[in-house]
C-alpha cells in the first residue's frame, strides 16, 4: 500500500527531476545576486537587499532539491536527508516572512489583508514539508528492513548453517520472479480488501546503496505474525514460493520486520 502511495504521489506531481546546478530558478537566482552585488558594492543599493537575494538563491536551491527528491523517485537515505532539510528551510523562511510581515500589521504599516500572501505561501511550504516528511518515513522504513537483510546476509557469511532466530527461510520450489507478484497480490487484495503493503518491488536506491541486488526481490512491510503476515506466510508455503521471515530483532521495536518474497539478496560486485 505505501509503495502504492508513493506512487501515486509521484503521478500526480508529475515533475521530471532537474539538476540543482542547472535549475532555472536557481541561474535565475544567482545572476540576481551578482546584479545586487554590482550595485551594492557600487553604493546604488542598500546591503540588506544583497542578503535578500542570497536568501533567495538558497530557498531557489532547497526547492530544486524537493523537485528532485519529494517527487522524484527512488531515493536513497542521504538524498532523503537532503529532501528534509530542504522542505524544513522553505518552511522556516516562510514562517520568518509571515512574522515580519504579521509584526508590520501590528504596528499599523501595513494592512491585514497583506498577510494573505505570505500566509498561502506559508501553508503551501508546510504541505510540502508534510509530504517530504512522509516520504523520508518510508525510505527510513525501507532502509531498516535492508539493513535486517543486510544483517542476515552478514551473520550467514560469518557462521554458515548457524541457526537464526529473528530469521526464518523457505525455500519452496525455489523459484519466483517478479511476474508471479500480481498474483501474490491480487490474492491479498481479495482478501483484505486492500493493497498489499509493498515498501520495496525489485531493485531500490536504498539497496544499492547498500551494495544489494535486490533485483527481482519484494519485500512486503507485513508484521509476520500479525493476522495478514500470517496469511501471506501460509500463500507463500502454499504454492511454494520461496520466501524469508524477517522478525522484530528488538521486540517492541518495529525495526526492519518484513516479508522478503524470493531468493536472499545477493551482494553486488562492486560492493564488496
Ligand atoms: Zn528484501
């Protein structure tokens, strides 16, 4: 369901993701600066409009940052790190702007209806943080449960034939490719009644940065022992497609617990 989501999020964006040093807005922004500068240092301008321009060639960056990240997609955890701190910015320079301009009305140098502006953009700077917000949730989600079999992979190498606790594999006839998925949903859904919680259908960003081939690997964001993890743990048993049990490795802590459909991950070549 939240792969889904983010999907979704993703359609209806609909932005292609620009590169931060050739966004318009921000060649736009840094050719005003030097415009000011010129005139700043030439005494034709006050210095307080140079630091206005340089606000807004920051703020012309953090919203190439978002355009690239919150509706991009496939993010790893640094470029979601990134996208956060950008919504975060264009949020806190809004609010700042509000202030000014609410102190201005109090002071009776500008009329109330003036705070309309800054207050439209105020609210939009905090939907698009709610929504940057969301998205670091589910790569820092997706990120626990690579780091789970990243754990596995590490502790199999180190002692293999060890038994695992947190760690249960099926084998079933060991086979499954990505095609065999819409029926593993498809049967969910008639279930539940709704989406299967994919976080991770094949290869993610979060992966590689991992140095994992999850290429034609799911990972499914199901508590295993809640009811839905137990019947998608049954389905799998069933029609024997292999698959792992990643369990809470702190209990009571929703750390990377999961359904992983599909061989163990591999690591990739160039990652060691
Ligand atoms: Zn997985």
């Amino acid at each position: 369901m939240r792969f889904h989501t983010a999907l979704i999020l993703l359609a209806a964006a609909g932005f292609a993701g620009a590169q931060t040093a050739s966004d318009p807005e921000v060649a736009d922004a840094r050719a005003a600066i030097e415009k000011v500068r010129a005139l700043v240092e030439a005494g034709a301008a006050p210095r307080l409009q140079l630091q206005k321009a340089e606000e807004a060639l920051a703020d012309a960056r953090d919203a190439a940052i978002l355009r690239k990240t919150v509706y991009g997609r496939d993010l790893d955890e640094a470029q979601s790190e990134d996208m956060l701190a950008a919504a975060r910015h264009r949020l806190e320079r809004r609010q700042k702007a509000y202030e000014g301009a609410m102190k201005l009305v109090d002071a009776g140098a500008l009329a109330r209806p003036a705070l309309d502006a800054p207050r439209q953009e105020m609210d939009r700077a905090a939907k698009e943080y709610g929504l940057a917000e969301s998205r670091a949730a589910l790569v820092r989600e997706l990120a626990q449960m690579a780091n789970a079999e990243q754990a596995f992979s590490a502790s199999l190498y180190a002692a293999p034939g060890e038994a695992r606790g947190a760690v249960e594999r099926h084998d079933g006839d060991g086979v499954f490719d990505m095609d065999m998925l819409a029926g593993v949903e498809t049967a969910f859904e008639r279930h539940f009644g709704k989406p299967l919680p994919v976080s991770a259908a094949g290869d993610t960003a979060v992966h590689r940065a991992l140095g994992f081939d999850h290429r034609g690997r799911v990972d499914v964001a199901l508590d295993p022992d809640a009811p839905e993890g137990e019947w998608l743990r049954l389905y799998l048993t069933v029609k024997r497609i292999p698959f792992f049990v990643f369990r809470q490795a702190v209990p009571g802590k929703a750390t990377g617990a999961h359904i992983h459909i599909g061989s163990a991950s591999a690591r990739l070549a160039s990652g060691g």
